[in-house]
C-alpha cells in the first residue's frame, strides 16, 4: 500500500516537472527598448550626474564638476546603461567637451534598435561656500517645555490642535543669553576647495580666526543661575578655533568639519545660502533634558535647539 502511495507522489512529480519545462517564457522573445543612461562620471565631477530623459527619443545629462585640473579635449567618462543596450561613443572612448556649450551628444541604442540622443553638458562647479567670510551674527532656537501647552519660547505658544504658529517664530540673538558668545560675532572663516574625493563631495581646509577682540568665545557662562561657572562648550563649540578641514556633501548640504584633519574632531552641520549668495550653517544642538530651572534665564540655554552662524562676504 506505502509502495503504491509512493509511486504516486513519485509519478505526480514527473509530470508536474515535465509540464513546467514545456511551458514557453511568455518573455523569451521580448526584445527590449531601454535607451537610459544609468550613470555617467568624469574627473573632477560633484556629486552624482543629474540624468533626465525628455520625450520619447532625447534627454540630457548636467555634469557639475571642477574644471582647474581638467583637459576637455580628452576626457574619458566612465558610464553605464540600459542592459542590451550600446552606446555610442562607447563606454572608455575620449571625447571632446571643449566647446562653447561644453556639452556632447551621445547616442544610446536599444536592443530593439530604437535611438535616443542624449547631450551631456558640464556646469562648471560653483562651490556656495568658497571664500572668505565674516560672522554677521549668530542666532539660536530654544523653547521651554517643547510641544507643551504651558512652554514658552521662540517657536510661541504650543496648541495641542494646531501645534505652533509659524509666524509666531522669532530666532534669538544667542549673546542676548549667553554673554560670552558675543567674541565670536566679529570672527572670520575661509574655506579652499582642493579636490573632489571619490565620493564626488568637494572637500579642502578652513581656517577659522578671531576678529578684531582677537577673542573666541569660550562658551563658558559665568556665572550661571547657581552663582558658578558652566562649561557648555561640548555642546556650543561647533567651528572647530584655528585650521581644519572640510567635506561638503552638496545633495544633504551637510558641511562637515574636523579639527586638523580627518583624525580631529567633528561636527556637521547644515547650509543654506540667501538670494544674496550669504550662508548660513545650521547646527543641532538638542539634549533631551529638563531644565535646571524652567524660570530662570539659563533655561533658554539649556533648552537650546539649533544654533546659526549667518556669514558674509
């Protein structure tokens, strides 16, 4: 009986095998028409190409990159494309930008044959924070009792409805709490762009001075509600004193910066421009903690959210 069951089971898998091997791939004949750009590199290149098709038979890839040590007439960019697909001029062929447009034209060809033409062009990289800037003032977010109907500060009265009103919202001058912060507001910072690491972010060295005072801010504050003094250094001091170096991630905007070199410390923050081309860098400086004393004047302080540094040229 076990034996005849077997057979069964055993029989029942041939066929079932058998049939499936017989089925047709309802895809065996499909012919693709993928013409796409994948990706498409050069040296000296930030950030990733940014690649649109248009239509049903062109498109366009925009290259930022840093041209100082770049040859156009020989460039040799390195991409990828859609599978099946080829491209002409090829995958390692030199091509030639130096042109008016510093643009190309390239044809991707799909397996099924069809053609879409796409022009490269290079936009010479314009980094936002190059330069030599000066601290027009620093501002700062705090607010007692976050998200509570009772909480005050510059975001306003918390709604349990409505949450805060954005109008409501008025960032601080920072030294109108913390007086000592007032001998960074005359500081200067320059940052020198050096290359585009293999990541494709712009990165150099900085150099953050002291003003006319001659003076850093210690981010000590003293005295504070107890009389003594308070170290917040650790968690205001965010531009590393003297020379750095620098990454810039261009698509998060993240700046980061480390004191010395790459082994120092670092912070990250991020930066946002004007319509005057002026920066600003914005720092997290959040602790989840109770204030010492909701009342008094070192709760701002303590209940510090986000810290700017507004530069000008």
């Amino acid at each position: 009986m076990e034996t005849n069951i077997l057979k069964k089971i055993f029989l029942t898998i041939i066929v079932i095998t058998i049939t499936i091997s017989c089925q047709e791939d309802p895809f065996e004949d499909t012919v693709s028409n993928d013409r796409q750009f994948l990706s498409f590199t050069i040296p000296g290149q930030v950030g990733p190409a940014v690649i649109r098709p248009t239509g049903d038979n062109e498109g366009t890839v925009e290259i930022f990159a840093v041209l100082s040590n770049v040859d156009l007439s020989n460039i040799i960019p390195v991409l990828s494309i859609s599978e099946y697909a080829q491209v002409s001029p090829g995958n390692g062929d030199i091509v030639n930008f130096n042109n008016d447009d510093l643009s190309i034209t390239y044809q991707v060809i799909s397996a099924s044959g069809k053609v879409r033409n796409w022009v490269v062009k290079i936009t010479p990289y314009e980094s936002a924070i190059e330069g030599k800037w000066n601290v027009d003032k620093i501002l700062y977010d705090w607010q007692v009792g976050i998200n509570q109907t009772w909480g005050y500060g510059v975001f306003g009265t918390y709604d349990e409805i409505t949450g805060y009103d954005p109008e409501a919202y008025v960032p601080e001058v920072f030294s109108k709490d913390f007086p000592n912060v007032a001998f960074e507001e005359d500081n200067t910072i320059e940052f020198i762009t050096n290359q585009i690491n293999e990541n494709g972010n712009p990165e150099g060295t900085f150099s953050f001075g002291a003003g006319a005072d001659n003076e850093f801010s210690s981010f000590i504050l003293d005295p504070d509600r107890t009389g003594d003094a308070r170290d917040y250094s650790a968690r205001f001091r965010k531009i590393h004193q003297g020379d750095g170096v620098w990454e810039f991630n261009e698509g998060t905007k993240t700046l980061t910066l480390w004191k010395g070199s790459k082994a120092g410390a670092k912070t990250e923050g991020i930066v946002s421009t004007d319509d005057l081309g002026n920066i600003r860098i914005a720092y997290n400086t959040w602790e989840d903690d109770f204030p010492d004393d909701p009342n008094d004047g070192e709760a701002h302080i303590q209940t510090a959210i986000t810290l700017y540094y507004h530069f000008i040229k």
